[in-house]
C-alpha cells in the first residue's frame, strides 16, 4: 500500500461537505471600462494614456465568470509584499446558491 501525498490527506470539513471547494477560481478585478472610438484605438501608442470611467478611489469589482461577487478597494501591500496590489472588500455578495 501507498502513502497518500500530504495534499491527499484528509480532507478538511468544508471539503467533505463539498469536494469542489478545494479547487482554485480565478477572479477577476475590474478596474474601469473605456469606450474610444475605433480612429483612437489604432492612435494608441507607447505611453498614450487612456482615461478609464472611474477614479482612483472608486471601487473596484470582483467578478468570477460574468458574475459580480464582491466590490473592494485597491491597497498596496506592506512587508515582504511591499509594491504589490491587493483588494480591501468593502460588500460580499451571497453566495450560497452558488455562482451559477
């Protein structure tokens, strides 16, 4: 008989109620939305700056899929991650249901 590899130890009780929720998503953070016209769009250029519909204070938008799960703040962060982005969540929608 063969040991089990750690990550195939036993499972945790969240993952015995539901064998997915050990898988990873991938989410995505909506910063902005622009609309230029197609004769700006092939005028972009090295170092053009395309302005977005919202400001740097805003809230940012958390999405899985077309799904909407969360809005949050941007934040650097500090220590052995200093210079990288992440989000401070201000709302959380209901999952429960699901994503679907």
């Amino acid at each position: 008989m063969t040991d089990k590899p750690a990550d195939m130890a036993q499972p945790n009780t969240a993952e015995r109620r539901n064998p997915f929720s050990a898988v990873p998503i991938e989410i995505t953070i909506s910063v902005g939305k622009t609309r230029p016209l197609i004769r700006d769009l092939l005028a972009l250029e090295r170092n053009s700056v395309l302005p977005l519909d919202k400001r740097v204070d805003d809230p940012v938008e958390l999405y899985v899929g077309e799904r909407l799960i969360a809005r949050g703040e941007l934040e650097e962060l500090d220590g052995d991650q200093k210079g990288q982005l992440a989000v401070r969540l201000t709302e959380v929608a209901d999952l429960q249901d699901g994503l679907g």
